[in-house]
C-alpha cells in the first residue's frame, strides 16, 4: 500500500483535535516505524499541545533512539 506523507500529517493533525481520547493513536504513529518523519513530528508536536504526563512514555523512546529523523526527536523534546 502507498503511504502519503501529507495523509499521515493531516491525520496526525486531526487526531490532535480530538484531545485526550487521541493519546494512544498519536503514541502508534510515533512507534511505528512506517510512518513517515512527518507525520511523526506532527504526532510529537500534538502530544506536546495536549500537555499529558500521559505522554511522557510515549516521548522518551522517540528522544533517546539516536536513530530517529533529527526532526522528530527534537519535536519529541519540546514534547
């Protein structure tokens, strides 16, 4: 299947606007692997808006894994 970055982002987006109910899907577009680093700095930056201590464990394998898109772990420290 095709993934289109700008899909992912404009669902990341979207779920943001759902609140806290969308925790755990913004968590599942951080850990999987497939999804584009735009979408997951978009997903980082939602957790980030919500200002959940619920995110925290969802944020710290982002920050620590020096593997990660650049971008994306530095979303995840504004985080």
């Amino acid at each position: 299947a095709h993934r289109d970055k700008n899909v992912f982002a404009d669902a990341a987006q979207a779920l943001g606007q759902f609140g806290y109910a969308a925790l755990p899907y913004l968590g599942q577009l951080l850990a999987d692997n497939a999804t584009p680093p735009d979408a997951q700095c978009v997903a980082a930056w939602q957790l980030g808006e919500l200002k959940s201590y619920s995110a925290i464990p969802m944020l710290v394998p982002v920050v620590t894994n020096l593997e990660r898109h650049t971008d994306v772990r530095a979303l995840g420290v504004w985080a």
